[in-house]
C-alpha cells in the first residue's frame, strides 16, 4: 500500500514538475481534389513532410511536436472559411490559406481572432504593409515584385532598354490576374514599353482567340499569370503558334512541371519567376527522403519531393517554423500561442549561413521581417525548362524588384483598406 | 485585301475548328437525352474519366495505385509496361461500355417511370461520384496524352494562303484532325441509326417509350447500348481535349461549352449539335476578335451563352430540335 502511495506521489509529482506540452498546430488548408489538385497535392505534401522531418530528425520545435492537420478546401472560398473555423479551436498558430480568395475572407476574421496568416506569393499584394495588415505576413515575394522581377530580366535581356518593345500581360480574369497591372502600367511608363493586357476566362481550356491576337500583334515578350489547366492550354497554344519560349515568361503559379510537361519538348525554353530553389540538390531533401520518405512517414507517395511545388510547400513551413522557434526564443516559452507565434513572424531574420544550417543554402534569398515590412525582399529569380532532361534551372539570382515603383502601389492600396477598416497603424 | 478582313477570315476558321469541338462534346448530351429524354449532367464527367482510362491503361498505371499503397503500405505505381495506343483506345472503350452497364444496372433500372427531374438528379449524383472516383482510380496528377496526333500550326494552310494573301493563315493541326474524326463520327452515328436492327429500334425508343416497349424491344439494352456509344463519344472527346492541355478533372468543364450549344442546335438532333458547335465556335471568335477589345476581352464564356439565350426567345426547341406540343 505504501508502495503503492508512493509511486503515485512520484508520478502526481512528474506530472506536475515538467509541463503539458501540446503540439505546435499549423493547420494546412489543403486542395487535394478539384480541378486544381495537380498543384494543390504537392504544395501540401511538401507543407507536412518538413514539419514531419522536424519531429522526426529534430523532435520538433524546440522539443515540442508539430502537427498539420488538413482540411480540404478544394480551392473553394467557402470551404476555406470553414477549414479556418473549424480547426482555429486546435491551437493553430498561423494560417497558410493557399489560396488568394480565402485569404481576402481571413484578414478581418484572423486579425480579430489573434492568428496570423502566413501568404508567400499569394494573397493580398499591399498587405506587405504591416502597419496596416498587423497579422498578414506574405514574405519573400508578392505579385507586384513579380511582375517588376519580369521587367528587369527583359531589361536585362535588352540592355536596359525597352523603349518602343511591345509587352503582353496573357492573365487569368480575375483578381489574381489582374494584379500585376497597375505595377506593369507604371513600369511601362517608366521604361517605355507598349503594355497590352489580354484576359482568360476561367477555366481557360479555349483559348485560341487569344493566341490568334498574340500572333498577330507579334509582341516582344509575353507575361503570363495562370492557374490550373490554364497554363497547360496556354503554352500548348504558345508552341503551336510558334511564339518564342524564351520570350513567354509565366508568374510562379505557372511553372510547374505538370504545366510544361504536356506540351512536350516543344515547351523547352518556357521561363517562370520564383521566389525559392529548384530540383532536389539541397541536403534537406537528403534528409526528407532519409526520415521521412524512406520511414513511410511521407504525406503523398514521394514522387513530387524536387518538384517546384513541392519545394514551395517546403519553403513556406521551413519559414512557419523558423518563426515558430524565434517566438520560442523571444518569449522564452516552448508552447506558445497564436500571439506569440504573430511576433515570431513580424521579428523573423533569415540568413544565409542559417539557410545553409537548415540544408537550404542558396535555397532562397536572406531577408528581415519588420513592423512595417510584412513583404521582405522581393527577391526573385527566373527558371527555364529544359523539356529533354525534364528539368527546370535557375537561371538568374534572386534580385530585388523596384520598389520606387511598388512602394507608392503598396502604401496606397493599404491606406485606402486602413481608411476603409479605420485601422490605425501599428508601428510606431 | 484588307489586313483587318483577313485576321476575320482566319478567325472565322479557327472558330469552326472550335465548334467542332465543342460539338463532340455536345453530341454525347444529345445520344442520351433523344434516347431517353434525360439531361446527363454526368457527360463531362464521363469525358474525364474516358480520357484518363485511356492515359492510364497506355501508359501502365496501375488503378487505385494511391489507395492500395496507404492501406497495404505497399509502393507500387505501374506494371512496368506500355499499351498500344489502338490497344488502350479499346480497352477505354470497353471499359466505357462497362460504366454504361453499371449505370442502367445500378441508377437507371431503379428509376424506370419515375419523373425526369429524377433521373436528372441523379446524374448530379453521378457526376459527384466519378468526380471522386476518377482522380481516386488513376490520381489527381496532369496526365501527358499522346495518341500520336499532329498538333501545331498547319504548315499547308500557313504557306498557301500566305502565298495567296501575303498572310499565313493558323490552323491547328490537332482541330484539323477533329473536324474529319468528328465527321466520321457523325456519318457512323447517321448510318447506325438508319440501317441497323439496334440503330432502329433505338429511335423507335426515342419516338415512344411505351410503344417501343410493346413491340419487344428491351428498353434496358438501349439504355447500355445508347449510354455506351455516349460513353465512346465522351472517349473520343476526351483524346481531342486532353490533347490539348493533357487529361485532368478540370476537362469536366468542357460540358459548359455544349450547354449553349445544346440550347442553339436543339436537344435532339445530331446535326444540332453539329450546326450549334460551328454557329457558337464561329461566333464567340469573332465577337472576342470584333469587340472584344472594346470591352475588356475574355468574352467568349458569356458570349456563347447570350447567343444561345437569343435563339432561345425566338425557338426555344433550338435550331433543330423537335416542337414541343403538350395538349391538355
């Protein structure tokens, strides 16, 4: 009986000397099915296998487990409201919507509840502004650094000029595609170039019309914003005409290797922006394969690790995680909140010797979040498809946007939300 | 000739090309719903999952591959061969007629008599259905169809009318393809419902269910039989546009193109569909060529619906369809 007493009083007295630690829950708002599954697979495929790697290799964050449970939105505005409410009572610590639609839903509701949200190349451009958007993080890179990054590879291609050259913005009709505009307009006055915007309605599986026009009015380059089978019909279309590869630029939402791979070797030359790395040759994929793949823990089968969005998916919890251990460090807690996680993301510096420390040197650009910049670097490079060796390569650096251009976009379309919101800003 | 005149010219083309394709599209609607007065809402669906058969059985895929790896843990993805791609044609094709026989066995069987708002319903659910099961049996990935068709600019068309013009018309070699297979089909349908005991007894079903019935003929052998050609046509569909952007869910919404085509040619008639796809191929390009620039472009997804909805108020039958007479 005695025995028994006491071996109770040790573990009542366990108990209560090492805390409860509960996960660190990043919900992954996940479209497996629908007709953009082909991109939505990978992304969260990649999204898991990291956080898994870290549980597995590393014991998670700071000894505290990750979890992702997904919820699927089928790329559905609606559904992803629902994935939010319903899975912001596990303890989520920030959001990843993964889709641009979703993410206009969650600002107000994920500000008013506390939880960041986390958008890399997606989702509002000026909410780069973190004096007005104090819970939206969307780090490296957003459109309008994308569409600045395609001017200055032109640029570069032209000696740095592009006087009288006749551009085409090719961009799905909707508010994604239409995005880039404003940034391509002013840059166009800037630089001089012709801009004509040719719209695709969704789903974009007919567009001959389009492709006729482009082929009559012969323009130097043309930029692409896709989604879906969009991109597949689009350079499909490219090659028929005959329309110059290398002169058919595509934001990162239209590079992937299933958007190239239809067309053939006839997409071979096809360029695509990126805020991230390429291919498998960093160590981390090494040890992706090693503890996650290899020990059957993988989320998809393994077939996408390498693959452009699967390393995106990769990228985007490297960073949730990275920030997740800087809230850590700052508030000298392991389970920290969703508040706490906020901080981590507004305060996150990323090196390059800490890249090389996560297997991922040269993976991405090094940057500093601050109060006021939610958007880091825009920093973005430019990949080539090689359609025989059915491979994409950087084929550029990443390097910076123009922000004398960007910069005013950005502050203007904020102040009108803050105006319309009555946000006051954050930062002093 | 007027610069401006010839970009009309090669637009109009490629418009027919387009309602050709469109059209293939259509003609399965219209199969199933002259033969038993229902809208198959499932007909995308069906395109999908023809295609993605094809894809699958030419390139090895093991079905359920995804599922039988996460519940046996196993890592298997093909058979580690290749079809032929005539020998993959057939195989699709029959398994097209195995989807025909489940349906009238499982659905329609169950719903002889009943309303058609019913048996419309219940294509709803079908289309739900294969829309998980489709990706479920060969996966969600872009599948590369290659069934050896020529695609591209066709270099005959672009170096005579450049000889004749001074411009090189476009003409797609793939929708060049289309248009002839499209016209075989058409003639083999024509032919099969005038000169064969089926083809006859099928239009006997079209005319009157009841009458037909009374005369011997097994109203569940033409539902398979009409569900299995609709089925062919939906493979034939698929190849087409799968050709063009590869096989994936997202070619389920090529059925919204055969809507306004449906509404123009008449729910019943094949040459309908044939007629509406070329009248809406045709006049969606050169609306998108002629003011589409006016309004902001991308007009071509409501134009071809307002076309439809003009023919409508005038012939709400469609072009071609049959009057309907309800006598109370």
């Amino acid at each position: 009986m005695t025995f028994k007493r006491v071996a109770a009083a040790s573990v009542a007295a366990l108990m209560v000397a090492s805390p409860v630690m509960a996960d660190l829950v990043f919900p992954s708002l996940s479209y497996r099915t629908g007709p953009f599954a082909a991109g939505g697979i990978p992304y969260a495929d990649g999204f898991a296998d990291y956080m898994t790697l870290l549980n597995e290799r590393d014991g998670g964050i700071g000894g505290v487990a990750v979890s992702t449970p997904e919820c699927e939105t089928a790329y559905n505005t609606e559904k992803g409201v629902e994935c939010y409410e319903a899975t912001k009572g596990e303890g989520a610590l920030a959001y990843n919507p993964l889709s641009t639609g979703i993410t206009y839903q969650l600002i107000p509701k994920a500000t008013a509840d506390d939880i960041p949200l986390y958008t890399p190349g997606y989702g509002r451009t000026s909410a780069a502004n973190g004096n007005v958007f104090s819970h939206v993080f969307n780090f490296p890179a957003n459109y309008w650094n994308g569409a600045s990054a395609a001017i200055n590879h032109v640029l570069d291609l032209n000696g740095g000029d592009l006087k009288g050259k006749k551009i085409v913005l090719l961009h799905f009709n909707g508010a994604y595609g239409k995005e880039p505009i404003p940034t391509l307009t002013k840059l166009g006055e800037k630089h001089g170039y012709d801009l004509t915007t040719i719209p695709i309605d969704y789903p974009g599986q007919e567009q001959k019309a389009q492709w006729l026009q482009i082929r009559r009015e012969k323009p130097d380059y043309v930029l692409f914003w896709g989604w879906g089978v969009m991109n597949q019909v689009a350079i499909q279309e490219a090659a028929n005409i005959r329309y110059p590869m290398d002169q058919f630029i595509g934001v990162w939402w239209s590079g992937a290797e299933h958007d190239v791979k239809p067309a053939g070797e006839k997409a071979t030359g096809y360029k695509a922006m990126t805020f991230h790395g390429v291919g498998s040759d960093y160590p981390v994929f090494g040890d992706l394969q090693k503890y996650v793949v290899d020990a059957g823990k993988a989320a998809g089968d393994g077939s996408n690790v390498g693959t452009v969005i699967y390393n995106r998916g990769v990228y985007a919890a490297m960073m949730l995680a990275e920030a997740a251990k800087n809230a850590q460090e700052i508030h000298g807690v392991k389970d920290i909140t969703s508040a706490q996680m906020r901080d981590g993301l507004e305060q996150l510096e990323i090196t390059n010797a800490r890249m090389a420390e996560l297997g991922m040197e040269g993976f991405g650009p090094e940057f500093k979040v601050s109060c006021a910049n939610h958007g880091g670097p825009g920093a973005i490079a430019i990949q080539q498809w090689d359609g025989a060796a059915g491979k994409w390569s950087l084929i550029t650096d990443f390097s910076g946007s123009d922000m004398d251009v960007i910069q005013p976009l950005i502050d203007a379309d904020s102040a009108a939300y803050a105006a319309e919101n009555k946000i006051d800003p954050q930062c002093n | 000739m007027p610069e401006q005149l010839l970009f009309a010219m090669e637009v109009t083309l490629n418009g027919l090309m387009a309602g050709v394709l469109y059209a293939l599209v259509a003609l399965g609607f219209v199969l199933i719903f002259k033969a038993s007065g229902i809208f198959n809402f499932a007909q995308g669906m069906l395109v999908v999952f023809a295609a993605m058969t094809l894809v699958g059985v030419q390139t090895g895929q093991i079905p359920f591959a995804h599922l039988i790896n996460t519940i046996f843990g196993t890592k298997i993805h093909h058979f580690g061969w290749t079809v032929p791609t005539i020998l993959a044609i057939i195989v699709a094709g029959a398994a097209m007629v195995f989807v025909a026989w489940i349906i009238e066995k499982y659905i329609l069987q169950h719903l002889i008599g009943q309303p058609d708002i019913i048996l419309f319903m219940a294509t709803i659910g079908m289309w739900y259905f294969m829309h998980g099961f489709a990706p479920l049996m060969w996966g969600s990935e872009v599948m590369k169809l290659d069934v050896g068709l020529a695609q591209g600019i066709n270099e005959t068309i672009d170096t005579t009318t450049y000889n004749w013009f001074g411009y090189g018309f476009f003409i797609d070699n793939l929708d060049i393809v289309a248009a002839i297979v499209a016209a075989l089909l058409v003639t083999a349908l024509v032919l099969f419902s005038q000169y064969t005991k089926q083809g006859r007894a099928l239009r006997a079903v079209a005319d009157d269910h009841s009458a037909a019935l009374s005369v011997g003929i097994s109203l569940r052998f033409i539902w398979v039989l009409v569900w299995s050609i609709a089925g062919f046509v939906a493979l034939v569909a698929g190849i087409m546009w799968g050709s063009k952007s590869g096989v994936q869910i997202s070619l389920a919404e090529v059925a919204l193109k055969a809507l306004p085509v449906l509404m123009l040619g008449g729910f019943t008639s094949i040459p309908g569909a044939i007629i509406g796809g070329l009248i809406i191929g045709v006049g969606e390009q050169l609306f998108e060529f002629a003011i589409g620039p006016l309004v902001g472009g991308a007009t071509q997804a409501w134009f071809a619906y307002v076309l439809a909805l003009v023919f409508l108020i005038f012939r709400p039958q469609g072009l071609f369809g049959e009057k309907i007479i309800e006598r109370v």
